[in-house]
C-alpha cells in the first residue's frame, strides 16, 4: 500500500514538473529569453528526471541503491545550478 502511494506521489510530482517545465519553455520560446529555458532546464532535473531513473532506469538496468542515489542527487544538483543561474547578479 505505502509503495503504490509513493509511486502515485512520485508520478504526480513529475507530471506537474512537467507541466511547469513547460510552461517556462514557452516563455522561453516566446520572449527568447535564456533566464526561462535555465528554469525549465532546473524544474526537468529536479521533478522530472529522478522519477524517470526510479522507475524507468533503474528496472531497465538494474543499477544498485547506491548509482540511483548518485544519479539522482547529481540531478538535483544540476537543477538547483541551473534554477541559480535565473537570478539576476
């Protein structure tokens, strides 16, 4: 029971992710603005790409705890760095 609400909470995150991505790629596309496309760039790594390694990559290739962990923190990473970027200096 708690394995398919965390799978529900997961697949949720990452379609709503999905979605804001979207929305700040057509800001992007709309007003060619780099900040937007850093923010799409940010919300995918962050929502969006560690659902896919849990459970899309990680049955597909049998990686351990310990590489999906890896994966997904470096994600995390890469987003917050690319969702840094949007901010004016």
């Amino acid at each position: 029971m708690l394995e398919s609400i965390t799978a529900l909470a997961s697949a949720l995150t990452a379609v709503v992710g999905l979605f804001v991505a979207h929305l700040a790629y057509r800001g992007y596309r709309r007003n060619d603005s780099p900040t937007m496309r850093a923010l799409a760039i940010g919300i995918v790594c962050i929502a969006v790409i560690p659902y896919l390694i849990l459970y899309l990559f990680d049955p597909v290739l049998g990686l351990t705890d310990a590489q999906s962990l890896l994966a997904i923190t470096l994600f995390h990473t890469a987003g917050l760095l690319a969702i840094y970027r949007t901010f004016d200096r």
